[in-house]
C-alpha cells in the first residue's frame, strides 16, 4: 500500500518514510504541495498524510485539490499548532483526521491501520461502512474493526441493535458509538441496568407510574421509554428482565406507545433501543427465561464484542490508553511499561476483559514508585488480584449487615464452586429464582469466571 506523506519539515518526513517503511508500506515524501499534485496525477495513493501549513502553501486549499482528483482518498491532516476551527473546517472539506505535532507515532500508525481497513473494505465490496466521527473504542484488530463497521452501519439507521458480550468488554461504549454516530446523537441516550432493579420496580422504573398506583407512589413519575423520547434507550442485560415486563417492553416496541403503571392514557414514543446481555440468549429461550418474539424483534443488527483474550493484539494499545488516564485521574506523574511487563499483561487470560485490565494498570499507577513499571510489578498484582478473587471480596465491618453480606458472598461463592460455576444450578440449589441470583452476583461483586 503506498502514502503519500506531504510536510515541508524534512525531519518529520524522513521520520514518518522511515517508520511507515518499517511497517512494510511503500511510502513517497514531498516537501511541497505542486509536487505531491503533479504526482498525483500519475496514480492514487492509498492514504495521504497532510500538514496544513507547507510554507507559503495552505493545506486546507490543497485538501479541496486532492478532493477534486480523487474524492474517496483518505486524507489526514496534521499540524503543529491546529485549532478546534481548523479541524471543523478540515472535516468539512472531507479530512478523514486531523493530527496534532509533535505527531505520537503510534497513534499514527492506529489510525493508519483503520483508515486503510475501512477503505480497503470500501473497495472490494465488503462493507460501506465509513469512519466514526466520535469512536472511544481502541483497537485495530480485525475483530474490532468488524465491531466498529457493524458501528457505522447501524448508526446510519434506526434498527434495533442487540449487542452480545462478557462482562467488562466494552457492551455500554458500543452502545454509546452507535448513539454519538446517529441522527439521535442531539436527543436524550438514557441507560436502564435490568439486573440492578428488582423485579417489583422494573416496570414502573421503564414506563413510569401514576400517583397512588401503589404503596408508596406518592406522585407520578416519568419512565426511562418517555425519558429517552426522540432518542434512543439502551437496555442492558436485558435477558435478566422478568417475563412479564419483557411482555410489556414487547408490545412498547411494537406499537411505539404504552400507559404508566396504574394509569390509563396511551403514551406515544419515539425511541430507538438498543439492548445488551452476556449470556447467550439462546440459552435464556431455551431456559424459558428470555420471550423469542422479543429477541426477534431486538435482534435486527447484532453486534459481537470479543473478549480481550480474542484480541491480545489490542492489549498494548489499551495500556498506553489506561496509563495516561491513571495518572491523570489520580493526580500522579506519567508512567510507562517495560517490554517484559508489557509481554506479560499481553499473555494474560483477563477473564474480567478490559474493566480488569483497566484496573491492573490503575492500581500499577498509584502503587508503583518507579517511572518505568517491571515485570516484577505486574506479576505481583495480577497474583494479588486472582487472590483477592479467591478469597472475599467485601469485609465484614462489625455491623451486621456487613457480617451478613460477607456470609452470603461466601456462601453463594461456594455454590458456584459445588455446581462447576453453573448459575442455572446453583440458582435451583440455592432455592432462588436464576433472576436473583444474578442480582446477587451483581451487588455482591462476584464474578463466577473468577472463582
């Protein structure tokens, strides 16, 4: 693949041929605008990165040119003292980027890799999926760029999007990206957990109720379905909903109207809903637990979030991501990886996925006082943290709903491990509803991949 890198500082064009040659691209420099145009005439690069000042020549009337020639070429423009204003105006002309100096080199090699993916998938015919303007999922693996077109393509319409996953992968920043990405974007993005709301609240918590409807409904109230009118409502771990409000969440959506708890009037909606769980919902049907109609109706585009295990390649790019916002969350000096801890993060099974790599690099942040983190480091806190998945989780307090919340985390802990970490069979040895116990898990910070 051939870039086209237009700078007239030699020492970032030489920089970037170098780097981009090491990555097996076939890379031409130009120190001038009529230089890279004439060459432009000849062939099509794949990609061309841009600086918006070149001397006497503005960057901005070049991109206009290169547009003119060739209107689907990715065009990145970068420059050493950008403003808000110029990366509007450069969007608007049909820059795919804009970049600031001094450019981090592997930020532009990620964007690189998923211009070049996005195009090539233009061009023979797979997807015509375009690239997300506002995107906070980090990667460049195939399985995320599978992900963020799904993104872009549900995004251009109003389909009902079911997104499938692990906990900690990331199911709320899809759900988000397909939001921020729509013609909804102005409108409300209201969010509903349906396994932290007990049963007997859920439907008064989505279609609202009416004063007096039950003890203790001392004034009406608005439902998260009227909340996200005109916008789009983000159900997760939807297979966790109880049958009969699934009935009800059934009929709002295909009808676009419902009345509140205790009341009478027909509510009409607009709303866009995009539902999340991670288990399978096949499983949920066959368990009687999850309304096929229902899936039939959410599961018009789905979207699989991979677990990190499937996308080690990301792994590195995560931690760079996590160790500037550690440091700058907690108020610390910026620190960095070695390459053996980095190999070792990497080789890791991370069954809580990227939530618990996120907080590995956190705790790797505050508690490490050296500037450059060791292997050494690492090993020892992913030791302590499989321990502390091991052990217990909440300690008792000397107050008895904190000795009876330890005793229940334990106790549920062990019937997890007495039935292979099967919830449906723990739920029935347990004597509970499946529902609740996965209410439990929640509260109770338990994650059965984990014990």
């Amino acid at each position: 693949m051939k870039i086209y890198v237009v700078d007239d500082d030699r020492s970032i064009r030489t920089t970037l041929r170098d780097v981009l040659e090491d990555e097996d691209f076939e890379v031409e420099d130009f120190a001038t605008g009529r230089a890279m145009l004439k060459a432009l005439q000849q062939a099509r690069p794949d990609l061309v990165l841009l600086d918006v000042w070149l001397g006497k020549e503005d960057g901005l009337e070049l991109l206009d040119r290169i547009k003119t020639v060739y209107p689907a070429l990715p065009v990145v423009m970068i420059s050493g003292h950008g403003t808000i204003e110029q990366a509007v105006q450069a969007t608007k002309k049909g820059a795919v980027d804009f970049l600031e100096k001094p450019l981090s080199l592997d930020v532009v090699l990620e964007r690189i890799a998923q211009l070049l993916e996005i195009d090539r998938t233009k061009r023979n015919g797979h997807s015509t999926a375009a690239p997300l303007e506002f995107d906070e999922i980090i990667g460049t693996s195939e399985d995320i760029l599978t992900v963020k077109r799904a993104i872009s393509q549900a995004a251009r319409t109003n389909a009902r999007v079911f997104i499938y996953g692990e906990n900690g992968t990331g199911k709320e920043l899809v759900a988000r990206a397909i939001f921020q990405n729509s013609r909804r974007r102005t409108e409300p993005f209201v969010e509903v957990n349906c396994a932290a709301i007990p049963e007997e609240l859920i439907e008064s918590e989505l279609f609202g109720h009416e004063k007096g409807a039950f003890t203790g409904a001392t004034d009406a109230r608005v439902g998260k379905f009227q909340q996200a009118h005109g916008g789009t409502l983000f159900l997760d771990e939807i297979c966790d909903m109880s049958l009969a409000t699934q009935a009800r969440v059934l009929r709002a959506l295909q009808e676009q109207r419902f009345t509140r708890v205790g009341g009478k009037e027909d509510i009409e909606v607009d709303v866009r809903v995009i539902a999340a769980t991670n288990i399978p919902p096949e499983e949920a049907i066959e368990q009687g637990r999850f309304r096929e109609d229902l899936y039939y109706r959410l599961n018009v585009i789905p979207i699989n979030m991979p677990p990190l295990r499937d996308r080690r390649a990301d792994i590195p790019l995560l931690i760079d991501h996590f160790l500037i916002e550690a440091a700058h969350e907690n108020q610390v000096s910026a620190k960095s990886l070695s390459r053996p801890a980095i190999d070792l993060l990497v080789q890791h099974k991370w069954p809580g996925n990227v939530r618990e790599l996120k907080n590995v690099i956190e705790r790797l942040v505050i508690m490490s006082p050296n500037d450059e983190i060791t292997r050494d480091e690492v090993a020892e806190t992913l030791k302590g943290s499989r321990r502390g998945q091991k052990d217990a989780g909440l300690t008792v307090t000397g107050d008895l709903r904190g000795a009876r919340e330890e005793f229940e985390r334990r106790y549920i802990i062990e019937a997890l491990r007495q039935n292979d970490r099967n919830i449906s069979r723990a739920a029935r040895f347990l004597g509970i509803e499946r529902t609740n116990l996965h209410r439990k898990l929640k509260s109770l910070g338990i994650d059965p991949e984990q014990i």
